[in-house]
C-alpha cells in the first residue's frame, strides 16, 4: 500500500535529532530586548548590496488536522499503527502530494503519469527505501521533517539538505545550462541570478529514478524547474518552485512554501548510527 511507502519515508528521514544541537547564539542576529530574534528585521544584504539568504531555514508545516482534512481522517492513524517514530504534522503538505491542490479532474498529469502513479500505489515498498538515493530527491528533501541551510557565495550558492546529508550546488558564475547530460541526477544542475531582489534557480538534467512526492507523482529526465527565492525579512524566505515536465504533465505547475529561520540553529548529520528506525521498519 503507497501509503505504508509514505509512512517508511517519514520514519526513515525523522532521526528525532533536533535541529538546536548546540546552545550557540549566532552572530549579527538582530534580537529583541529579551534576546530573542528579531525574525522581522530587514534582511540582511550580502557584500554585493543582494539579499543575503544564508541560513537555516524550515518550511511551514501542515498541521495533523490539516492532513486529516486533505488526505482523509485514518492517514495518520495508519501510520501511527504500522510504524515507528512518526512524526505527523512535520511536514509539508506537498511532500505527501504535491498535487494536492487540484481539484478532481484538473489535474495535469498526463495519462502515462497517471498510468505509473497508479502502479507504483500497487507496488511493495522498495527494500533499498533506507538508500538515502531513493529517500528522498528534489524536491521531497526540503519538505520532511527536517531543515535546509543556505550559504551564498560571491559565484555559487549551496542548499544543504540536513535528510540524507545531501546538498546542491546553484552556480551564479555566469555559466549556462547545459543542453545534454551524461548523467541525469536526483537533484539536477543548477544555475541562478538576481532579478531585483529575488534570486532566480532554474534547474534541468534531473533522472527519473525518484518522484515528486511521498506518493509516488512522478518526473522524468525532462523535468526543468525554475525556483525564485525572495527573503521578505530578517526571519522570512519566500520559495516558489514551478515544475515544467512535457513528458508528465500537460501543463507547468507552480507550489509556494513559506520558510522560516532557525535563527540560533544548525542541521545535523545523518548517519545510520543515528537513524534507528528503518532497521526496525524492515523487520515488520
């Protein structure tokens, strides 16, 4: 049941390690007179005069009620009961569905889409789930449970995905798309710039070894994504992801996720010996 495979992913990447690992308070973070961040301080510029977005980052998070509401009332009950170590209502709505938001009968995958999604709904769970490589690609790493961390650079820009201690590297050297790729990856190849104050990502050279989401909507090796990132303030990062795949979709589709800064936080790493539940997943 796909849904028992959504439940593995969660229980996989939650290691119930809190991002806060140590008790640092990070320098140049405006505060408030009790010490706390002052998330709605301007945004910091970088040396360049551009927005800075270094940080660490976690996108808003859909509640337990609101995925009873979406996915129906037993979706967490079942996982609650088959599994180990969930965490329901860390999320992003997305990563379960990134469809969610079309109403029956509009929504855009392709009849060889829906053709794949409805097998792989069928299909076992993959006894390879715990390779980080089918964990979780772009862009279900940046909607579980755990963080991002942003560091820009005068010519590259870094995403650091705290799930899977896997990262992207977005060249703003000047560079071009490439128009072929010899090896298609999980995360693509990525080159950015500024429009104002809005930093532009388009990436492509994606494979289609992995899906959009926890269910299993899928991608294939021409998928291209265009990102804009806008940090609104000091404590806020404003992420568009627009998903254009001709042989998936009949047309580009657009998802907004809110982040919010971890202001004294950091992400931490992720090894076996620290993630404990897929051995017992495996077991059942």
């Amino acid at each position: 049941m796909r849904r028992l495979l959504i439940a593995a992913v969660v229980a996989c990447v939650s290691t119930g390690a809190s991002a806060q690992w140590l008790n640092y308070k990070t320098p140049g973070v405006p505060r408030t007179r009790d010490g706390k961040p002052k998330l709605d301080a301007p945004a910091p510029k970088a040396p360049d005069g551009r927005p800075d977005l270094t940080g660490v980052w976690m996108h808003e998070v859909t509640t337990v009620e609101e995925v009873r509401r979406l996915f129906g009332s037993q979706f967490d009950e079942d996982i609650k009961n088959s599994l180990p170590g969930m965490e329901i209502g860390t999320q992003h709505k997305y990563f379960f569905n990134i469809l969610v938001d079309f109403k029956p009968g509009d929504s855009p995958l392709r009849p060889q889409a829906a053709a794949l999604l409805k097998e792989r709904l069928a299909q076992p769970r993959p006894e390879d789930l715990c390779d980080p490589a089918n964990l979780a690609g772009f862009p279900v790493a940046g909607l579980v449970s755990e963080p991002i961390k942003i560091v820009q650079a005068p010519r590259v820009t870094m995403v650091l995905y705290e799930v899977g201690n896997v990262h992207r590297q977005i060249y703003t050297d000047g560079r071009k798309l490439p128009a072929q790729f010899d090896l298609p990856a999980y995360y693509g190849y990525s080159v950015g710039r500024w429009e104002r104050d809005t930093f532009v990502v388009d990436s492509v050279g994606f494979n289609d070894k992995t899906a959009l989401d926890g269910l299993g909507t899928p991608r294939s090796d021409q998928l291209r994504v265009t990102e804009r990132f806008r940090r609104r303030d000091f404590g806020h990062l404003d992420v568009e992801m627009t998903f254009d795949d001709p042989a998936m979709y009949t047309r580009p589709f657009t998802i907004r996720v809110p982040h919010d800064l971890l202001a004294d936080q950091d992400i931490f790493e992720m090894f076996s010996e620290n993630e404990k539940d897929c051995a017992k997943i495996f077991k059942k």
